[in-house]
C-alpha cells in the first residue's frame, strides 16, 4: 500500500481532523506500543498500520 492510499483510507474513515490527531495520539500496541506515525516514520508498510487502526477503532472488516 502507498502512503498516499494510506491517507486517503484515514482520513475517510476518521475525517481529517480526527485522524491527524489520531495518528500521533493514539498508541498501537499492535505494531509495539508506536503511534501510527511513529511506525510509518520507521518504516512500518502502511498496509500493517492501516490494519492496526482498523483492529483498534473496531472498522468494519469490509473496509480493512
């Protein structure tokens, strides 16, 4: 997955303004106690990043 595709799918989901918050607010304990882009920044594959927000904030799987 792009990191453009990747923003894209956030800030859907979540809307912008809580999605810019929740990706350096919120820790994932799924990619080891890192906040989303903390992860992307050591390059984490936005792919398991995405899958880690979906897990946390219950997204429909359809949308995974």
């Amino acid at each position: 997955m792009r990191l453009t595709d990747f923003a894209e799918l956030v800030n859907e989901q979540f809307g912008e303004q809580a999605a810019a918050s929740m990706l350096i607010d919120h820790v994932l304990t799924d990619l080891g106690g890192r906040t989303a882009a903390q992860a992307i920044d050591e390059g984490a594959d936005p792919r398991d990043v995405w899958r880690a927000l979906c897990r946390d904030f219950d997204v429909p799987r359809n949308r995974w």
